[in-house]
C-alpha cells in the first residue's frame, strides 16, 4: 500500500518543527552528526550555483531571441519590467516597515558559543564565479540566437536537463533534512525564537502585499482595455487558486489560458503570451526574494542602500527566467546573487529558502495570475495579430 505524498512545504514545516524539538535534547555529538552534514550539503549547493545559472539563463536567452518578433520581445520587455518593479516596491515596503517589525539580532552573535561544530566538511569550490556564470550565459544565449545550427543548442539544452534533475533529484529531497540542521543548531544556540517571530511577521507583509501587486496590475490592465480591473481580477481567480494548489506556473497553463480567454484577450495571443510568460514572467518570485532579504539584512543589522538593491533587483529579473520549471528553482537560481552582491552567509541562504517555500504557492499564484495582466495589453498592442505559428510558442 503505498503513502500519499507530501509535498516540499509540508515537508519544511516538519523539518523546522523537528529542528526546534531536537535542539532541546539532542546530545551534542549527534547535533555535530547533522552540522557536518549541513557543511557538505552547502559546499555542494555552492558548487552547483553557477551551474544553476548556466543552466537556466542561457538556453532561455537562446530560445527567446531565435523565436525574435515584435510580440515577443513586447512580452520579454514588459514581464521583466513587471518582475524588476515588484522587486522595487518589494524592497520600498521592506525599507519602510521591517525596521519596525524587526529586532537586529545577528545569528553570528547570539550563543556563538554553543554553536554545532561539523567533525568535518568537504571542499567543492565552483568552477566560476556568479557574475562569470552570468556572463557566460549572456555570451552564449545571445550568439546562439542567432547561429542557424543546433548542437551548441542542443548541448545547453541537455545541460539545463541536468541541473533540474540534480536540483529535483538531490537537492529538493535532501532540502527537509538542511533546514532541520539549521534549526537545530538556531534552538542549541538560543537563536530560534527571534527568527520565527520575524518570519511570521514576514510572511503576513508579503501575502498584503501580493494582493496589493495583483490588484495594481489589474487597475493597469483596466485602464489599458477600459474595462473594470476587479472583473476581471475575478475571471483570474481560478488560475490563482489552481496555482495555490499545483505550485507550478506549468502547470497551471491550461487554467490560465482559459481564463485569459475568457477575458477576452484573443486566442492567438493569450497561446503565445501565457506560456511564454510562465516562464519568464516572475513578479510573485521577485516580490518574496526581495521582501526576505531585507529584512534577513535588518535582523542581521547588515548595512544595505537602494544602490545595492537595485543593482541586485535587475540581475535577478535576469537570473531567474526559466526556473519555475524545477521546484524551488527561483530561489536557488537568486542564491548566487544573494551570496556575491548582498553578502548573505550560507546559515542565511537556508534561512532564505526556509522562507521562500513557505510562501511558493502563493507566490506561483501572483506569478500565474499576473501573466494575464500581461496578456490583456500585448492583446490592446497588438489587435490585428495574425495567428502564431507553432515555433512562435513556446
């Protein structure tokens, strides 16, 4: 007789859960146990970073720029400014309010003492650098948008294979067990208690604000198509419920499509916008990213500037384009950037994905149901578009 399957958020839940109960009794040397398998566990997530970015970004870039036209770079172009202004306004409510939500309380400096010690750990330094990963991917996608042959992109193709079955087959499984060592470890030295009090406090902030970015969407999409934006918002909201239940923007696509169409976006365009947009289109991701970095850098009283955030914001418009294919793949892909340009320390990168799958379904369903605010105003600029053809769809 086979068991149901519980998804990853359950799964976290428990791991937190068991994390805190653990810290109280567990011996010291069986906490040492997990520590050491948290070392290794995050020198190989390091190692797979810039592979998470090559990965994903170049095959992306290749495959938007060899289906080139009007409509498509309309869609990029707007679901990335769509993506990068949610990160803005994400870090504006941040900046604003966290600091009065937020008590400083670095995690380096409470009970350091009775910190768990790995026995040992494995070194696996990357084989390059974020930025290079970046570079390179920017390199490769754009010439080979624009080669006539197929094995380079047949090569990268494979290779973003590999990265999602080592990210769902390895890292996803494993992830429960990671966080329930940086739990443990919170509970032995005294940390827990001030950061479950501010990620509850997170989480309600964000959930406000993802209703307030759909709704400002719509009033956009409104005033576009002169229609009334809650109807619409309304016609919407089965793909938004579809997607709190499937986590999954592909999955969502069929749910998504119909109602697009349903609000009278024409057939063409909503079959080439959403599923172009379930891909790129990130705004729900951007928004909780942001959102959990600032305030990680308030709690840990790390010095931060619009400057930097914003530098930040338009690499991870860019960085995370392709990862809702794979299970947590947003916040896997931004880890690089969490590390190189804020400075974010490997205790809170796991703090940060802990964070992020809290909130994925609802983050997916902002995502999903803001693809077709996207799709009402490619729709209104582009009436007399002629039907797609199939390798105009993605």
């Amino acid at each position: 007789m086979k068991l149901p399957k519980i998804n990853l958020l359950v799964k976290i839940l428990i791991a937190i859960a068991l994390g805190i109960l653990a810290g109280q009794f567990f011996p010291v040397w069986l906490g040492r146990i997990f520590a050491t398998f948290n070392a290794i566990f995050s020198q190989f997530l390091g190692f797979l970073i810039p592979l998470i970015i090559l990965g994903f970004v170049a095959p992306a870039i290749a495959d938007i720029g060899h289906k080139a036209g009007r409509m498509l770079v309309a869609t990029a172009a707007l679901a990335y400014a769509a993506t990068t202004a949610s990160g803005l306004m994400s870090f504006w409510v941040g900046d604003t309010f966290f600091p009065r939500l937020i008590t400083p309380s670095p995690l380096g400096e409470i009970g350091e003492a009775h910190d768990l010690s790995p026995f040992f750990t494995v070194e696996m330094p990357p084989l390059m650098t974020v930025m290079t990963a970046l570079v390179l991917a920017f390199t490769l996608g754009i010439c080979l948008a624009y080669m006539t042959g197929n094995t380079m992109k047949n090569l990268l193709s494979e290779f973003k294979e590999i990265v999602a079955k080592t990210i769902s087959g390895v890292i996803i499984p494993l992830l429960p067990l990671y966080i329930f060592g940086i739990f443990l470890n919170m509970t032995v030295s005294g940390q827990v208690a001030t950061v479950l009090a501010a990620f509850a406090k997170i989480i309600l902030v964000i959930f406000a604000m993802h209703i307030f970015l759909l709704v400002f969407q719509y009033a956009i999409a409104g005033l576009v198509a002169k229609r009334n934006p809650f109807k619409l918002l309304y016609t919407m909201l089965p793909a938004y419920f579809t997607a709190l239940g499937t986590q999954s923007s592909a999955a969502t696509i069929p749910v998504t499509l119909r109602q697009a169409i349903k609000m009278g976006v024409s057939e063409d365009v909503a079959g080439f916008v959403i599923p172009l947009c379930a891909t790129i289109h990130m705004s729900g991701s951007a928004m909780k990213i942001v959102a959990c970095a600032v305030a990680l850098m308030i709690m840990e009283s790390h010095p931060y500037d619009p400057g930097m955030f914003i530098g930040f914001i338009c690499m991870l418009g860019i960085s995370i384009i392709a990862a809702p294919g794979v299970p947590g793949g947003a916040i896997m892909a931004s880890l690089g950037l969490l590390a190189s340009m804020l400075g974010f320390t490997e205790a809170d990168q796991a703090l940060m994905i802990a964070l992020y799958i809290a909130m994925d379904s609802f983050g997916t369903a902002c995502n999903v149901t803001g693809d077709g605010f996207i799709a009402i105003i490619i729709d209104k600029c582009f009436p007399t578009a002629k039907t797609i053809t199939e390798d105009n769809s993605l």
